[in-house]
C-alpha cells in the first residue's frame, strides 16, 4: 500500500495543478514534492523498521495485481534497499528542482506538472518488479523532458530536445528488443523475481543483453551513445537539468545493474570485459573533454559523462564491493550534479551567462552561491568527506579486487582520472566565482534567496550525510548489491 501510495503522490499533486492557477501552482508544486520528500523517509524508516525485526525478503512491501492478464502483465511492485536509495535521490532533486524554479514565469504550472509526472515515472519505474511495468515507467520519464527543453530551454532548445528524445527512444526500443527475448524464453513471463530464478539458455543471453545493457547505457551516457547529455544540459531549464543528470541518467544505471546483469548473470560475466572497456574509455575521455569545455553547463554534463562511466565500472567489474560503489555513485553524483546545476542556474540568473571567462569575483557579491558552486566542485572531484569520495573509493576497492591484468588497468586508469578531474574543477571553480571582478554589473547582483538556500540546504545534507557517515547508505544498499553479487556466483564463468 505504501508503494502505490508514493505513486498515487505525484499523480494527485499533478492533478491538483491542472486545476490551479498560475500563481497557486508553485505552492502547490512545492507543498507536493515536501510532502513526497517526507513521505520517502517514512518509507527509509518503515524498510529500516521490517529489516530490524527479521524480515530477510528480497523485497519488501510487494504487491501484485492482473493488469494485462492475456500477456500476463501484472501491477506487481516491491522494494529493496537499493530502490529506496534511488527513491530517496528522486524525492530531494525533485523537491530541490521545485525550489530553484520558484521565478519561473513561462506557463507556469504546465511547467511544475511536467516536472511533477517526471517524479511520477521515476518512482514508479524504481518500485516496478516486471519489466513491462518497469519499461512503461521508464517512457513516462521521457516525454516531459522533452517538452520542458523544447518549451522553456533556451539556445537550441528544439535541436537539443529532438536529439534527447530520439536517443532516449532508440534506447528505449533496445530496451523493448531485450525485454521481448527474455518474454519468450523464460516461459512468457515479465516478473523480475521470477525471471531471476528462471535459467535463461545462456546462447540466449549473449544475444539479448547487449540490446538491454546498452538500451539502458543509453540513458546513462554510455560511450559513444552519450552526446545527447551535453546538448540536452546545457538547453534545459535548470530544473530539467538537474532532473535529467540527478534522476534520468540513475534510471539507465539501474536497468543496467537490476535488468540486464540481475537477470542474465552469464552475458554479464561474458561481456564484463567490454563493459569494463567502455567504462574506462568513458572515464577518460569524458574528463579530457570537460577540460576544453568553457560553458559551465558543458563542464558540468561532460562531467557527468565521466563520472556516470564509474557506475558502469563499478557494474562491470561484477564484485560485491564494486556494485555496492556503483550504487553509492548513483546517489552521490544525482545530488551533487544537482546542486551543480541549480549553482549554475543562480549563477546564470544574475550574471545571464555561462561562460567561464566572462565571470570572476563573484564571491563578493554572491558568498552562499559561490560555496554551493565550490561544495558541488569538491565532491565532484572527490574530497574526503563528501559523497563523491566514498564512492569513487568503493569503486576502486571493489575493482581492484576483480583478478586479472586488464582489470587492474583500468581501475588505474580510471584513478588517474581524478587528477584531470582536480583540474577542471579547480579551475572553472577558481576562474568563476574567485579572482578580480570582470564585469563592473556583477557588483550590484544579490545572492541567494530563501528558496534557493533552502533547495542547495537539501541536496548538500544528502552529500554530507553519506560523506561523513556512509555506512547508513552502505548498509541499506549492501543487501541488494549481495543478492545480484549471489546471482553471478552462481556460475562459473566468472573467473
């Protein structure tokens, strides 16, 4: 009941909108994603709550209805620990994203409703325990981000909007390929827990999780089918922006680990190699490109790019620890992509420009926004005591214990990556918001107002949180990550 009520949420938020006005709608927005925020760490408690008292299930709170009986399509739903830390993420970008669009004027509420009915496909599509479920959540994620670019984005916006929209679909229809294959070879059946006991023929498996994997590595900027990110960045509004790299790019991670990997363990083994391959390239190149980069919406979704090829890392390496680390990468880079954007979008909202040589000094005038820009900068390069090093150290741990010369490679490499990360970081942050003051306008601007303040509050509480106290996250993941680390030991291709 809990489950379809976090659901049921966002929907009755979105329908009170529809019958707002304009001027109602943003406490309308706000009031809905608070109380979504509260009601998922009800839900954290409640999990946290039925674990405590020896409930050692798989998932908890399932249900499961006949939606599409003639197929054998259920509403069947369920949670573990890894879903309710996606639900957790979802619920503060959200919350923060409202808050960052408080002066949005544009056809106002058609904009918090589309943004509302993002949480909605997200939420549904992390509870969602049978794939045709899962995929129909998953589109609903997408649609709205199209519209918010193509309507409020700005530069070129329809450009940028159509090529997010046909990736994401062409993604979405691997997805479709993958799922149809695993249908009809595990005696037509979509449930995840069933198809997670059922043994698929592993000539099957080779040939139809590359269409999953990849169809989901899509929506996480996976190399070479990643240049949708920096168009779709750096036309989006702001909260469209933190959306689509705090939640969207999680989705992609999470189909990857829950569907593709969960399910076909075997392709998982058999292909780790190359999924470890583009993760590295992904790493690399990803960093090298953000150095070039002098929009700061383009260093933040190059970034991006490199920071989400350590999930498919973390995922490939097929180690306890390092699925644990590609987890805990999914949380931290939501939040701290996030406030990079909603830092950007303060920044952009007062100067009206994103190019790095074109500010400087801003700390004067803007102390709260420069520190939210210089938080979101250091966890994104992996500070102790933030999210981002707790995780990126996971990672690293966890692959390095993967055996083999070509694995040690890549995790050495992928290390590497931080220096060039250091880089960028503390340059776009040093040349942004330190030095002389470039423009003589920049002396009269304000800093951050009580919605602004309140949306950075959120997300850095959640970046600090697991940075200095990460064993909460990692004991509330670890049981996940376990039972998918189980489903790969059970064969031996893993060597």
């Amino acid at each position: 009941m809990m489950l379809t009520i976090l659901i049921l949420l966002p929907l009755l938020t979105a329908l009170i909108l529809a019958m707002s006005n304009a001027k109602a709608s943003r406490t309308v927005a706000l009031a809905g994603s608070g109380i979504q925020l509260l009601f998922s760490l009800l839900l954290l408690q409640n999990y946290l709550t039925e674990r405590a008292a020896g409930n050692t299930a798989l998932f908890l709170f399932e249900s499961s209805s006949a939606w599409f009986p003639a197929l054998n399509i259920n509403f069947h739903i369920g949670v573990d620990g890894i879903s309710i830390a996606m639900i957790l993420l979802t619920a503060s970008v959200v919350f923060a994203g409202v808050l960052v669009s408080w002066k949005i004027e544009k056809m106002t509420k058609e904009f918090f409703l589309l943004l509302i009915i993002l949480s909605a496909g997200a939420y549904g599509f992390f509870i969602s325990l049978d794939l045709f479920l899962l995929f129909f959540f998953l589109e609903v994620a997408v649609i709205p981000k199209y519209l918010l670019i193509g309507i409020w984005g700005s530069g070129k916006k329809e450009y940028s909007a159509n090529k997010l929209a046909l990736m994401l679909m062409g993604g979405s229809a691997l997805v479709l390929v993958g799922m149809i294959g695993m249908y009809y070879n595990s005696g037509n059946s979509f449930d995840l827990v069933h198809l997670s006991t059922f043994h698929i023929p592993f000539y099957i498996q080779k040939i139809f999780f590359p269409f999953l994997f990849i169809g989901f590595g899509v929506f996480t900027a996976i190399f070479p089918f990643h240049t949708w990110v920096p168009d779709g960045h750096s036309s989006a509004p702001t909260a469209a922006s933190m959306f689509l790299a705090g939640i969207s790019m999680k989705l992609g991670g999470y189909g990857c680990l829950r569907v593709a990997t969960y399910l076909m363990p075997e392709a998982a083994q058999y292909y780790s190699g190359y999924i470890v391959l583009v993760a590295a390239i992904a790493i690399i190149y990803g960093a090298f490109a953000t150095m070039m980069q002098t929009d700061l919406k383009y260093i933040n979704a190059y970034s991006s790019v490199s920071h989400c090829g350590f999930v498919l890392l973390g995922i490939g390496m097929l180690t306890k620890t390092a699925i644990t680390g590609a987890v805990l990468q999914m949380v931290s880079h939501g939040l701290m992509t996030a406030l990079f954007f909603a830092a950007i979008g303060m920044l952009y909202e007062r100067t009206h420009t994103r190019a790095v040589k074109e500010l400087g000094g801003l700390m004067k005038m803007m102390p709260f926004i420069s520190t939210v820009f210089f938080i979101a900068g250091l966890c994104s390069l992996g500070l102790p005591g933030f999210s981002g090093f707790v995780a990126e150290m996971t990672i690293f741990v966890g692959s390095w214990q993967r055996s083999g010369m070509f694995y040690h490679i890549a995790t050495i490499l992928a290390c590497m990556s931080i220096v060039v990360t250091a880089v960028y970081i503390l340059r776009a942050t040093g040349q942004s918001v330190m030095g002389p003051v470039n423009n003589p306008k920049f002396l009269t601007l304000t800093d951050a107002h009580w919605n602004e303040k309140l949306a950075a509050g959120v997300l850095i509480v959640g970046i600090v949180a697991i940075g200095v106290m990460p064993f909460w996250l990692n004991d509330l993941v670890s049981p996940g990550a376990e039972a998918i680390y189980n489903q790969l030991s059970r064969f031996a291709l893993l060597k």
